[in-house]
C-alpha cells in the first residue's frame, strides 16, 4: 500500500494562500511521482476568521495539529488587528503549544544575482542556522506595572533552561555531523552583555565535547551579522538563542535572495513538526500573483525532507536551483516579471522534466 501522510495546511493572511497553494499543488506532483499520498486539512485560522467569529486559535485545533504528521503554515500577521495578537496566538501557539524547539533555517544560495554582496556565489553561501524556537523573550513571561501611567514599568524575561539549551545544542551538534561539510558548530550569543548568556557558553563546550569531529565556533551576535555580510563562506552550522536567531536569519535571507526565498521549519524531532516560509503577510501584494512562492514551496521541499521523503525533497530544491541558475528567474521578490501562479508552474515543469530524465 502507498504511503500516506497527513499534512494540516494553515494558508493564513495576506500572501499566505497564494503562496501557500503553490508549494501544496507541488506537494501533490511530488506525491504522485513518487508514489506516496498526502490527506491535507485546510485550517481557516487568521485575520479573516477572527474577524468573523473572534477565535485565533483553539486548543481543540492544537489536539488536531498533533494528529497530523506535518503542518504546512502560509503566514499570519494583518493591520486591521492589534500588533502580534495573531502573531502569538497562532505562530506561538503551535511553536510552543507542540514544543517545536528548533526552528531550522537554511541559507543557502542558489545563483550569484540573487546576492546583494559584491564578489559571492553560491559556494560562499550554504549554512544552516538552528534557532532556538521555545525560550528567550518568547517564552511570555512579563508584563506591565501601572500600565498607562507615567509611572509604567515593563518587563519581559530572557529566559534560558538548561535543557532548553542542551537540546537545541545537540540538535544542531548532530546537524553540522550530517551535513559532512566543513563540522563547524558556531555558537551566536551575547555572553559578554548578557551573563545569563553564560549558560549557552558551558551547555555548548560541555555537549560539544561528546563530538569531537565537530569544531567549536564562536561569535557575538553583533559580530556574526558583520561576519555574514563579509564572510558568509566562514559559517556552515549556526546555533543560536530565540531572538538572536531571528533577528540574525532576516539577514541571512537578505544575502540568499531576499524574504521572498527563505523557509524555515519549526522542528521536534519525531514529532509533528511545522514548515513556513521566513516571509510575513505582506498585505499590500495580498491578491496580486506578485509574491514569490519560492519561500513556501521550499518549506514544502523541508516538509518533504522531514517527513524522509528525501528524493522528493532533493526534486524540488534542485528544480528550484535550476530556475534561478538557469536564469528563467531572476528574482524572488515581487518585482520579479512572473507572477506568483507562474513561478510554481515552473518550478514543477522542471520537477516533471527531471522525473523523466534524472540528471
Ligand atoms: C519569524 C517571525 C516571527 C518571530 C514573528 C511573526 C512572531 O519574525 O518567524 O521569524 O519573531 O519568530
Ligand atoms: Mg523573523
């Protein structure tokens, strides 16, 4: 019997559904060419749906979620609402609600045009940042002390726990070992302002000692952002803190192609793990065919890979290559000259010609 997987879809605000129905239609050709079968469950959660019933998000949709052996996530966020409110309940709520402690960025470029730094290609670029995804200031402790007042006082707490941090360690520890590339494992934290960061300095030196193939690195998050703009080639595997690595992958990004290119997945290890374009809603291109789907088909091509369809997942990041190398593409952002829907269909045109004739 063909395999059969079952893949919660949340296509969201703005971009979300365009985007999001291009990297589900190359789901679909990915399954029939491989032969395996994917159920998918549309949720209706974000701007629209609140407005309608005031409901973001459930707890009877997270025990649903769970159920599922992946999620495909479009994007949430809209101005009509207060600032992160969907954001939190929604995007939170399933990073933390499932516990999904590693948010997984590639960055990895496909073709030198896409880059805005001077003199790189695709060789300089290929890193994997691992980003904490359930601690830090996201983890919801603080609040407001007479709020509204001239007296106010807001707080919001940066928490780290040891096994917090010892996972996400390991995680990206067996990650740099995978990749077989350079074995570098290179911390990004702010230990020398923030001593609480002294926590990530010993978990990484006391977990890294057990791989002892893996070179330990190290670097201010100041300094990596410098670093990532003048020597993106001296990173291959990132471990990071919450906020950092958001903060950090923008960049990262910015040098692969842009927010239209980058796919994150919000990872447990064995358990039902969510996959999202780095990308916002980007209302004002909602409904145009401008935005790029790229993001989202390549958090399907991670979706594929984590669910160990790795020959499906190998077809659709080659494909996507071959569009910008090939120069069919030029761009990922809404500038591009191919409209969102085009963008898919030749993405899987070239997943189709290389279903018949492997290179
Ligand atoms: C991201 C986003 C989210 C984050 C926002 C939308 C809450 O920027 O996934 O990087 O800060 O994690
Ligand atoms: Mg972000």
């Amino acid at each position: 019997m063909a395999k059969r997987y079952r893949v919660a879809v949340l296509p969201g605000d703005g971009i979300g559904p365009e985007v999001t129905s291009e990297a589900v239609e190359t789901l679909r050709l990915i399954g029939e060419i491989r032969g395996f079968a994917l159920d998918f469950t549309n949720y209706p959660f974000g701007a629209d749906h609140y407005m309608k019933t005031k409901e973001t998000f459930p707890a009877s949709a997270l025990e649903e979620l769970r159920g599922q052996d992946a999620i495909l996530l479009g994007a949430i966020g809209d101005p009509r609402l207060p600032v992160g409110m969907l954001e939190r309940a929604i995007i939170s709520g399933i990073r933390f609600g499932l516990d999904l402690y590693v948010n997984l960025r590639p960055i990895k470029l496909f073709a030198a045009d896409l880059c805005p730094l001077k003199g790189k290609t695709p060789e300089h670029i290929d890193m994997m940042v691992v980003r904490e995804n359930t601690e830090d200031v996201y983890a919801g402790i603080g609040g407001f002390l007479k709020k509204g007042t001239p007296d106010e006082v807001a707080v919001q707490e940066m928490i780290f726990t040891r096994k917090g941090v010892e996972r996400v360690i390991r995680y990206a520890l067996e990650l740099a070992r995978s990749r077989g590339k350079a074995r570098k494992l290179t911390l990004v934290d702010k230990a020398n302002a923030v001593g609480a960061m002294d926590l990530w300095t010993r978990a990484f030196e006391e977990v890294g000692r057990e791989y002892p193939d893996i070179a330990r690195d190290h670097a201010y998050i100041d300094a990596a952002c410098m670093w990532m703009v003048k020597n993106p080639e001296s990173f291959d595997t990132i471990v990071v803190s919450n906020m950092f690595g958001d903060i950090l992958t923008d960049l990262g990004a910015a040098i692969q192609g842009g927010m239209g290119i980058a796919a994150s997945g919000n990872i447990h290890p064995g358990r039902v793990s969510m996959f999202e374009p780095i990308h916002g809603s980007a209302p004002k291109h909602a409904g145009k065919n401008v935005a790029s789907p790229i993001g989202s088909i390549l958090a399907a091509q991670m979706l594929l890979a984590y669910l160990g369809e790795g020959d499906g997942a190998a077809l659709v990041e080659d494909s996507v290559a071959e569009l910008f190398a090939s120069g069919k593409l030029r761009s990922a952002g809404t500038d591009s000259g191919v409209g969102t829907r085009e963008q898919g269909e030749l993405v899987r045109d070239l997943i189709r010609q290389r279903s018949v004739s492997p290179k």
